[in-house]
C-alpha cells in the first residue's frame, strides 16, 4: 500500500491543504501562510488537523527567471514573503526545470504587483480607433472591461476576440503584453479585455479550480458569456466568429468558457493554461498544476490553438497536451502531424496539428522549446512575456 489516495495526492498534504483554506476563511492568514510554506517545503511540523507530519511537495516553481505567476495563491504575501526559505533538501528529479520556495515566489510575486511591473509603453490610438472602459454585471457579479474598435473597419459585422488576463496582470497590462489591438488594427476585428477585481482573487487570478465557476450560466463563466452577448448587442459583431483565448488562469478560463459554451465561441486560445475541470479546490489545484490532468470531456469539439512552454515551471507543461486533446474530443478519425520549425534567434518549437478526415484542422498544439511560462512574442511592456517567440497573438 502507499500513503498516496486513488487521485495520487498525499492525503495528509490535502487535509493540510484543507486546513489552510479553512484558516484562510477565518482571516488567520499568518497561519494558513506558515502551514502552506510547511506543506509545499517539506517542512516536519505537524499539519493542523492531522496526526503526521507534513508531507514533502514541490513548491510552485519560476519560468525563465523573467517574472513569477502563481494561479492560485490565497496567502498574505507580506507574512509569506517575510520567512526566510530553509535549506534546500537534496531530492531525486525527474527534469531539469528551476524550482524556487514559496517565500521566494510571492517575494517576486509582491515585487512585481508593485513598482517592479514593465513600464508600458503607451502607443497613440490610431486615428479612428477607441480602447473603451465599459462594465456588465448579473446576479454572479459585475466585472469592467476594455474593448478595443480598430480604426480599420469592415463594412459589416466584425469578429469579437475575448482575451483573459493571467493572475496579477489587468486588462491595459495584457494588451501591451500581447500587441493584440496592433493585430485587431490590421486584421479589422474587436478585442475585449474583461479584468478581474483583486476583491474576487487576491492576486487577480481567473477561479478556474472553482466548481461554481466551472459551470455553464453560474459564476464567472456567466458573466463572461454576459460581456460577449453585451457586446454583440452594441456594436457590429459577426456572431460566427466570436473567439476567446488567455494566458494561464486566463487560458484554464478560456479552456471553461469554449468546453460550456461551444454555441457562442467559434475557436480557443489557450496559453500556458489547463484543461477544463481539472481542478475542484486548492489542493487539486495545485496537484494539477505540478502533474496535469485530463480534465472532463467537452460537450462538443472546439477549434483550439494551444502553445506552452516545455521549461514552463508553473504550470505543467503536460497540461498543453490534455488542453487540446479535451477540445478536440468526441472528434473521430483525427490524423496529427507534428513539424519542427523555430524563431530567427529565438526558441525551436514543435507544432502537432490534428486534423479530422476532410482536412479540416481540430486543434494545433505549440510546444515551445526552453521556454517559461510566458505569452510567446510578446513585448517587454507587459508582464509573463517572452518576446523570442513564436508570436502566439
């Protein structure tokens, strides 16, 4: 027998885990930050609640050493930050990624959130073109966006591109970071940047590992679906061509919106994210995080384009693969073919497309090789960019 549950976790690291959040509930943020730094460390003191000592894990880990993102930190960065790491423990390694402490991670994570972010550069509008602040609220909640009209603009009804934000970025950040309104600008379509308040996330994360907000018309999700219906309702949207993608909590949402809602989205982006449903709480959350998962079935294919790091310590890279094996699912007779290309002085990558018998193309899966867990070709005015490529926008 092993002490690992049928899930593969630890089940003492999960009831620590679980004490945690219930500590966190209650406001005693000191100590949910201490149980979770003994927890993710290896620490030998006794998990409250438990009668053993606190398992070893791994502790969430950095990309490239550019920048950090947690997807799902619940801790009081201040106390967590102020204690020190201990010594690092010799262990086996099944990879060559870099792993940091926790106290490290929101150290840099805390940095970044304040004056350690990338001075944006603010480009001048376009003549004719408009980033607009609006907002949509229903009974889940109201969350503000940004929308961007380009000046060049079709005659008819435009496509609609939804881009989700990752954790500690807003919707002004993701846009330097991606270069999106410059692609809208010569490809005539919308971008709306929905952003998430620090009062739902601390750290301004997607809840992708909710079950409330992993649902159809419940939570998030409806609220998201609310943004593209208002959208559509005030400006010239082609409703066939309404497309969603984002970046790690942002990409696992992205993942959530086009496996519930295949009859508004056309197509996904997922970045560095996960599959829909992999997660239930914090402690699967973070089990997902580190190994992967298969997540649930979609209710029908959706086109999908994914990309994700190989080096991505933050997000298992494992997580790429099962992003587009869900949203091609229930699709039979898949031929894949994977070819091998790379930047002009940037990273190789590996590009596997799924097609289904008539050629048409299900899902393309980008694996970039050395890279972090950062938007590929991105500009160094936002945050988690790698600007090496490949250019995802």
């Amino acid at each position: 027998m092993t002490n690992k549950d049928r899930h593969g976790m630890n089940p003492n690291f999960a009831a620590g885990m679980e004490e945690a959040t219930r500590l966190t509930r209650s406001g005693r943020l000191a100590e949910a930050s201490a149980l979770i730094q003994r927890l993710l460390n290896g620490g030998r003191d006794q998990a409250p609640g438990t009668n053993a000592p606190a398992p070893t894990a791994p502790a969430p880990t950095a990309h490239d050493g550019r920048t950090i993102e947690t997807d799902y930190v619940v801790l009081d960065a201040a106390d967590a930050a102020a204690r020190p790491d201990p010594a690092p423990r010799p262990q086996a390694r099944t990879d060559r990624r870099p792993r940091t402490g926790l106290a490290e991670t929101l150290a840099k994570l805390k940095a970044m959130t304040g004056k350690a972010r990338p001075a944006r550069v603010q480009e001048p509008l376009p003549e004719g073109a408009a980033f607009l602040s609006e907002s949509f609220g229903n009974a889940a909640g109201t969350r503000n966006y940004r929308l961007y009209v380009p000046a060049r603009r079709a005659d008819g009804p435009m496509p609609l591109l939804v881009m989700l934000h990752g954790c500690t970025q807003d919707p002004e950040d993701f846009a330097a970071g991606t270069r999106m309104n410059a692609v809208a600008e010569e490809l005539g379509f919308l971008v709306a940047y929905p952003e998430q308040p620090r009062s739902a996330n601390p750290q301004g994360c997607w809840n992708w590992f909710k079950p409330e907000d992993q649902r159809r018309d419940r939570g998030e999700p409806s609220i998201l679906a609310g943004i593209v219906r208002q959208i559509a309702a005030t400006h010239p949207v082609d409703k066939g061509r309404i497309y969603v993608a984002g970046l790690s909590a942002g990409g696992a949402t992205a993942a959530v919106l086009a496996t519930e809602y295949p009859d508004l989205f056309a197509a996904v982006g997922v970045h560095s994210g996960l599959p829909a449903g992999v997660a239930r709480d914090m402690p699967s959350a973070f089990q997902a995080m580190r190994q992967g998962g298969a997540g649930t079935a979609a209710r029908r294919p959706v086109p999908a384009i994914v990309f994700h790091g190989d080096r991505d310590g933050t997000v298992h890279p494992a997580n790429g693969e099962a992003v587009a094996a869900q949203l091609a699912g229930g699709s039979t007779g898949l031929r894949s073919e994977t070819r091998r290309d790379g930047t002009p002085g940037g990273h190789a990558y590996s590009r596997t497309i799924h097609q289904d018998p008539d050629g048409r193309t299900v899902a393309e899966h980008w694996t970039v090789h050395g890279a972090g867990h950062a938007w590929m070709g991105g500009s160094p005015s936002g945050s988690h960019t790698d600007p090496r490529g490949p250019d995802a926008s």
